[in-house]
C-alpha cells in the first residue's frame, strides 16, 4: 500500500497538506480507494482475465495496478 500510496498509483506528496485534519481525510479516502481498485483487481485475476506471468514467475502487474487501470478507464470513459 505504501509503494501505491506515495508513488505508483495515487502520488500523495506533491499535495503538501500540512494540517492533521486534512491529512487524516485524505488518508482515509485513499485507503478506501486503495482496498476498492485492489479487489477489483483480484475479481477481474479471478473472473475475467489472468494477469499474465513472466518467465521469472511474478506477474507482469500488481492486482493493485491492474485494478487502477481497469478503474480509471471505466471512470474516465
């Protein structure tokens, strides 16, 4: 979650929030999102189509991205 937090997904350091309450809501939403695109993620692994593995046997995407994408596209389409 942190990777996705801070760099790979949702990028919260350039809001330069200083004050606490704004930090913990912001926090909070994104923990909710985070949870959402990473089950979404694991239902279309499961369901719709694999991830495809590499040869060195780790997947080509985290079930964290591939979810992101899949979410993205069907909010901004």
């Amino acid at each position: 979650m942190f990777r996705a937090v801070k760099t790979n997904g949702f990028n919260l350091e350039p809001t330069n929030l200083q004050n606490f309450d704004s930090i913990s809501k912001l926090i909070s939403v994104v923990s909710i999102a985070f949870v959402w695109v990473y089950k979404v993620g694991i239902y279309l692994n499961n369901k719709i189509k694999k991830i495809k593995i590499k040869k060195h046997g780790r997947r080509a995407m985290s079930l964290f991205k591939y979810g992101l994408v899949f979410v993205a596209h069907a909010l901004l389409n």
